[in-house]
C-alpha cells in the first residue's frame, strides 16, 4: 500500500471522505459566503481579477526598470550587468493565499540583486512608478520608511498595493527565478529585510502544507469573515491576524486531510476551542538554518514561555504570530470558539443556518456594562496618523495593567478604533474633545469618507470668538471592564496614569508631536456609549431608571 503523505506534525485524527449531508451543508455554507459578499461578485470578478494581473505585470516592468537604473548608476561600466539587471515582484497576504476580498488589497514585494538597497528603493521607486504606469493612475502614494516593515502604499487604477523591498545576496536575479523557498536566501539581510521576505515565504509554506488547497481556502474565507463578524480578528490589539487565523485552519486541515469545507469549520472550533495551550500550533516541526536569528523557543527564550496561545509560522525563522494575545483576548476567543461550535454543531444536523455563525458581535449593545475610552487626539491630519497609530499599538498594554486590577475580571478591547472628526471654536472645546465629547464632531455624510466638508457658517452669537475653528482629529478605542463578583472600587487611575506615560515617553512625542496631539482616557457607561458605535436597528443600552428597584 502506497503511504499517503502526512501533513503536520501528528497523524490526521480522521480520513474519512465526506458524506452526502456535509457535501450538502459545504454547499450551503458556500452559498452564505456568497450572500455576506466575501467573493466579488462573480459578473465582474474574471475582467478585474485579469485586470489585477495586469497591475502585477506593470510593477514587474516598473521593477526590472528600476533595478536597471541602480545597476547604471552603480556600475556604469558593466554592460553585462546592466543588460541582466531585473528583480522580480512576489506577491503575499490574501491575494497570494487565494482568499482575496472585495476590501483586500494587494501584498506584494519586490526582490532585487545585492547591489540595489532600501535607501535605492525609496529615493527611486517611487518616481519610476509614477512615471511609467498610465497619467493618473498612480493616487495616494505613501512612503513609510521608518515602520517595522518599510512600505509603499498606493492605489493603482484603484487597487490599494501595498509594496515592501528586500534585496537577496546575488549578482544577478536569474529569468526564472520564482520562489522564496531556499532559506540561504536569507544569508547576508537585515532584519527588516528578513521580515520583509517572510510574508511571503510564510505563505507559502502554509499552502505547501495543507492537503486540499480548495478545502483550505474556503475554510479559510469563512473563519476570517467569522472571525471579523465576532470583533476577534486584529493583531494589534491582541487577536489573531490573517495569518494566524490562516494557520489554525490550515492545522485544521491537516487533521481532516479528506473533509469537506463545512466539517473543516466545525472542526476548527471543535479543534481549536479543546486545543490544550500554551502547547504550540505547528504546521511542521520547527526547523533550524543558516542564519544566527532567533527562532521560537521557550525553552531558550523566557519571553517565548510567556505566549497564551502559540500559534509558530512555519517558514524558517519561525516566529510566534500570536504573542499579542493577552489573558483577557485568549478568555474572549475561547467564548467564541465555544460559541462557535455551539452553532456549528447545530449547523452540521440541519436545525441552523450557515448565517447564524456570521451574526455580528454585541460588544456595545450587551457586552458590558462598564466601558473604558481610550482618545487620541490632533489638530493635524498627518500627526494624528502617527499619533493615532502610535497609541493604538500601546492600547494592549492598558489591557494588560487592567487585567491585573483586583475588581477587574477581564479587560477586552474592542479590535477596532473609531476615527471621529470634529470642529471646535476654541481651546474649551478643544479640551472637552479631547476628553472624549462628541458635541462638536463633524457628521460625516455616507460617501464621502474623506473628503473635507465646507465649514458650517459661522453664527454670530454675540461671545467673542477671534480665531476660525479648528479640525481636531481623533481615534478612539473602547475597552469592555467585566467586574469581578463583588467589586466596589473601580480607582484605574493608576493603571491610567501609567499608561499615559508609557505614550508619552515616545521619543517623537516628545520631540514632535506635543502640544499638538493628546492623549485622554475616560470611563463610559454603557447607556453612555456614542450612537455611531451602533448599526441601524441596534438597540443602545437604557440607563435603569432609579424607581424601578
Ligand atoms: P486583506 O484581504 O488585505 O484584508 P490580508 O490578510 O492580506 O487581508 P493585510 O493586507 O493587512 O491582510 O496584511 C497582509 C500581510 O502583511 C499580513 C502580515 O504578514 C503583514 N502585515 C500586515 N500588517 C502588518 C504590520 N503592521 N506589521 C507587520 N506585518 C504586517
Ligand atoms: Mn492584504
Ligand atoms: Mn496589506
């Protein structure tokens, strides 16, 4: 008997081929995806989905030109280096794992010969794009250079691209160069450089991995559109990202190598829900290789030891994507995973549909009934960006110093923040926005997200006011407090103070941003909580009235 490859680092629990009914329930589950738009819609989806490989051949175009243009200036005597000279665009994120969206953008990356650098990469690139893809076609370019993975982001004809750089140790990228698969490559690169392969070589391996790409791929779609549905997709604020989500049903998959999609994603919360953390999440056996960077290990690393649910990529150098999670998100994650199989269950012997799976959170209509808010605030657009982002990483380390507070049982952040605008006449209103008030913010109208809205005119009410009004921007985060049994004293002051600190130790706040940006943390009741944080149709919690006890 022929021995069927074994995917992962454990036999399959089951290789039972599905039945009629799951064939059935797959179909439905499909048909739901559908329906909560996940696919583009099938009439246009074959002319855009050629039209996205046509940008893709552009930008490979751009590149060779590019990587040219290096080779001339660095070596304008070589003939035959400048006649070879080309890099060679890959791409990574959901496009390269096939579960691309109508919101998804493509994650691409260019790899060019040793001599091209991310200083070359940045002082030409962008000018090149510009000039050489069609007049207009080219909006919203913005150069990062300073983020943990360095990026071009842009829309072209449309399509948000989002572009890194890495340089490989060679002479020359030869014609059929295709693959990152060959860890040498990574010999000689800088971290961000090694980071900025590894998007790509994770994926990679990932669909290298899995036994039935299809199976994977629609599992997939629905575990993320889930995931987002129930508030627990967002790395930065301690739940999974893409690619652990991606992971865990690729594990998933592994250990039904011959189900169908719908058992796939009731056995992931089966799985996944029952998985006995801190016990690591492996695609494969962690490998070793050339290079002296750290690869994931509690035994060596103590910082390792301290991840909750370890779920390890498996391109080498293996890293830990979910060491964001924190006590409090793993708590919340495990409610839905049981919540989800729950439903599942029920999905898979016909008394539920697929759509009860995919109902959208209750975080602020019945989640808790203390709230806190984080708002970060400026008077200028482009500081708000780095400021807003700034906190925004930091919001998980408030989580943490709450999780801690003896009254608090648990501290879940919501995974979103909310980008508020607003027009204030003077510094009073200034300040009261910053500490969270909504009574000057500007009503975006539908359509026109970030287009600048005409000043109201201004009515002469007789107060003394000199100057025009001001735009003040702000991102705001809501944290839900679960109270332990009993508690009597919610004092956070200390929590918060010291998280205050925490931001506003950074070096460019100190140095740039302040006075201009500020930072305000605030308790919300629920019955206080802000309308635009609730759909139409969803009720806002009511303040009990007194009488009624
Ligand atoms: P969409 O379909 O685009 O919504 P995606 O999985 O492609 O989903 P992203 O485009 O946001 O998600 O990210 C693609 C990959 O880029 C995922 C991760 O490896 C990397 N990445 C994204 N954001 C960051 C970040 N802030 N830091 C490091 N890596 C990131
Ligand atoms: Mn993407
Ligand atoms: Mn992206």
């Amino acid at each position: 008997m022929a021995s069927e490859q074994v995917y992962g680092v454990t036999p399959p629990i089951s290789v039972t081929l599905p039945t009629e009914a799951e064939k059935r329930a797959s179909d439905a589950l499909i048909e739901e995806l559908r329906r909560q738009k996940t696919f583009e819609s099938p009439s246009d989806t074959d002319k855009r989905h050629s039209f996205r490989y046509k940008v893709l051949a552009s930008l490979q175009e751009i590149c060779n030109e590019f990587v040219r243009k290096v080779a001339r200036e660095k070596e304008p005597k070589n003939e035959i280096l400048i006649k070879n000279a080309r890099g060679k665009v890959f791409t990574y994120g959901s496009f390269r794992l096939g579960v691309f969206g109508p919101g998804s953008d493509i994650d691409t990356l260019i790899v060019a010969p040793k001599y091209v650098t991310r200083e070359d990469y940045f002082k030409h690139f962008p000018d090149l794009l510009v000039s050489m893809a069609p007049p207009g076609s080219i909006t919203d370019l913005t150069v990062v250079t300073d983020a943990f993975v360095p990026i071009i982001k842009f829309e072209y004809s449309d399509i948000s691209i989002d572009l890194i750089f890495s340089r490989i140790i060679q002479k020359q990228i030869s014609p059929d160069f295709d693959n990152l698969k060959d860890s040498s490559l990574l010999r000689g690169l800088d971290e961000a450089e090694l980071r900025s392969l590894n998007g790509t070589r994770v994926t990679d391996e990932i669909l290298a991995l899995v036994p039935e790409e299809s199976t994977f791929k629609l599992a997939l779609r629905a575990i993320k559109l889930w995931a987002q549905r129930r508030a627990v997709y967002a790395n930065i604020m301690g739940f999974p990202g893409g690619v652990a989500w991606a992971m865990l049903v690729a594990r998933v998959c592994q250990l039904y190598p011959k189900a169908a999609t719908s058992v796939i994603v009731n056995k992931f919360f089966l799985v996944i829900g029952q998985w006995r953390w801190p016990q690591p999440v492996l695609l494969k056996p962690i490998g070793s290789g050339p290079l002296p960077v750290r690869v994931w290990n509690p035994k060596v690393y103590k910082g390792d030891s301290f991840h909750l649910m370890p779920v390890i990529t498996p391109a080498y150098p293996s890293m830990c994507a979910t060491f964001n999670i924190t006590r409090s998100s793993m708590s919340v994650i495990q409610r839905e995973l049981r919540r989800g199989l729950e439903i599942s269950e029920q999905i898979m012997v016909g008394k539920r549909p697929w759509s009860d799976l995919f109902v959208k959170h209750t975080f602020f209509t019945s989640g808790y009934r203390y709230y806190i808010s984080v708002v970060s605030a400026s008077k200028d657009k482009e500081a708000h960006k780095v400021w807003s982002g700034y906190v925004e990483s930091k919001v998980r380390m408030l989580v943490q110093k709450l999780e801690q507070h003896p009254s608090i049982a648990l501290a879940h952040a919501f995974n979103k923040g909310y980008d508020r605008r607003h027009r204030c006449k003077n510094d009073h209103e200034i300040e009261q926005v910053q500490e969270g008030s909504l009574e000057f913010m500007i009503k975006e109208e539908s359509g026109s997200q970030s287009g600048e809205i005409e000043p109201k005119p201004e009515v002469k009410d007789g107060s003394a006011e000199t100057s025009s009004p001001v735009e003040v921007f702000t991102t705001t985060h809501y944290i839900g407090l679960e109270l332990e049994e009993g508690a009597k004293s919610l004092d956070l002051s200390y929590q918060v103070d010291e998280f205050k600190v925490l931001c506003t130790q950074w070096k460019k706040y100190q140095e740039e941003l302040q006075p201009s940006v500020s930072l305000g943390v605030q308790h919300v009741r629920n019955f206080n909580l802000p309308d635009d944080v609730f759909d139409p149709g969803e009720e806002k919690p009511q303040k009990k009235s007194a009488k009624s006890m």
